[in-house]
C-alpha cells in the first residue's frame, strides 16, 4: 500500500465516520435517515478522491519535512513556520479554520510544555457539517519533530509529516465535495497537534481546553508515519487501532 492509497483508505474511514448513524427512536426518523442517505447514493467519490495526487502529495511532504522547517521542534522558529504554512494551505483550499472566530491557531502556552520562554500552537481546519453540524469528527496528525542536533537537522518526512500532509489532502477532497452539494453530515475537525515529540503536549491542551464539547465529539481518527511500510510487522495492511 503507497502513500496515497493509504490516504485514499483513511478518508474512506473518516467519510464513514462523518455519515455513519446515531441509532433512532423510532420509525420516522429512520425513514428521514434513509431519504436522506439515499441523496448520496450517486456520488463519485472517486471524482473527489482523486483530487489526491502524487505530484500535490510530494511537493507537500518534500517543502514540510525541508531543512527549512528546521526539523519543527516544538516552539521553534522552524515549528511557527510550519504551522504557518498549514495555515496557508487551508486558507488556499477555502477551508475554514478551526477556532470558532474561524482562526486556525490554538495557542498553547510555553508554560503548559515547561518551556516558559515560548509558545507553540495546535493548527485547526473545519468543515461544517449539513445534518448534524454540532457532532464532530476530529481527524489528527501531529505538526512537530525532534529539531536538529550537533548541526543536523533531523526532517521528521515520516514522523509526522505523512499525517500531517494526509490531513491536508483528505481536507481538500472533502472541501471540493463539500463545494458540490455533498458535504459531510457531522461537522470535520482537521487537528494538528504540537508538542507530541517532547510529551503529547498539543493534544493533551486540546483535550482539556477543547474548542468544541467532548459530548460531541464523536471520534478521533489519528494519522501517524503512513509514509512506508514496516516489513517487520505486516505488509500492505493499515493500522487502525481503538482506545
């Protein structure tokens, strides 16, 4: 499984999650339900998904994981460019940011890392949901990496830049179905985190300062090193795990 499979396979996951059903009461919500999942029977969600490109995915993942981005340690010159960058690339696609003055930056204080001399940020894009916009999907990926060390920096294109460009990507397939009348039925939380080399930090902050209710928050799917295959533990296959 490449890398864009793998993402074509996660945003099948997440499309599932985002639609998927609450249980009714009783017999006229179910027909609602039915009427309005058979709306959806027609889409070509190959016309959205291949929107994911190799080329789009490359030049994404080769500029993020750049010597540029200093190797994004936490609270680092090299970090804020990162974030910032993100930013960048929802504000491009028309995806709204996350915050519920629709900024995209979650700032999380020096002080929260023991690093009282700087600050970090988790990076937000959202898409509201057409039936059930108060319930949220959150789709994660941590933005950090270990910085450099003794003059090298250490790129992190793996760890965590896969997620961090999946979630850009699946982003834009659901904003360009979204566009076209078929936006996803609960609300989308593309969450970057910070700070999860140094201890879990940004999604730690976000959990105890969350920008929408626990209650409502359905799911987490969380994006990690899809970028190569481990030979040592099974071949072809995603990881899905539940906590």
């Amino acid at each position: 499984m490449n890398f864009k499979h793998t993402i074509l396979a996660l945003s099948a996951v997440a499309l599932i999650a985002s639609c998927s059903s609450k249980k009714k009461s009783n017999e006229e919500k179910d027909k609602k339900e039915m009427t309005s999942t058979n709306a959806f029977a027609d889409v070509d969600a190959m016309k959205y998904a291949n929107t994911i490109t190799l080329d789009e995915l490359r030049d994404q993942l080769y500029f993020y994981a750049s010597d540029e981005m200093e190797g994004r340690y936490t609270g680092s010159p090299g970090q804020k460019k990162a974030a910032e960058y993100l930013q960048s690339l929802y504000e491009k696609m028309g995806v709204a940011g996350g915050n519920l003055d629709g900024t995209y930056f979650q700032t999380v204080p020096g002080s929260y890392f023991n690093k009282p001399d700087l600050t970090s940020e988790n990076v937000l894009g959202f898409i509201k949901g057409t039936e059930k916009p108060e319930e949220v999907l959150v789709i994660s990926a941590h933005l950090d990496h270990i910085g450099t060390k003794n003059g090298v920096v250490f790129n992190g294109a793996d760890d965590d830049g896969s997620g961090t460009i999946a979630l850009i990507e699946i982003a834009e397939a659901f904003k360009k179905a979204a566009e076209d009348g078929y936006g996803p039925k609960r609300s989308i939380l593309f969450l970057h985190v910070t700070g999860e080399e140094i201890g879990l930090y940004g999604s730690k902050y976000y959990s105890e300062n969350p920008v929408y209710a626990m209650e409502n928050t359905i799911a987490n799917l969380n994006i990690d090193m899809i970028g190569r295959i481990d030979k040592k533990r099974s071949k072809n296959r995603l990881h899905l795990l539940n906590r």
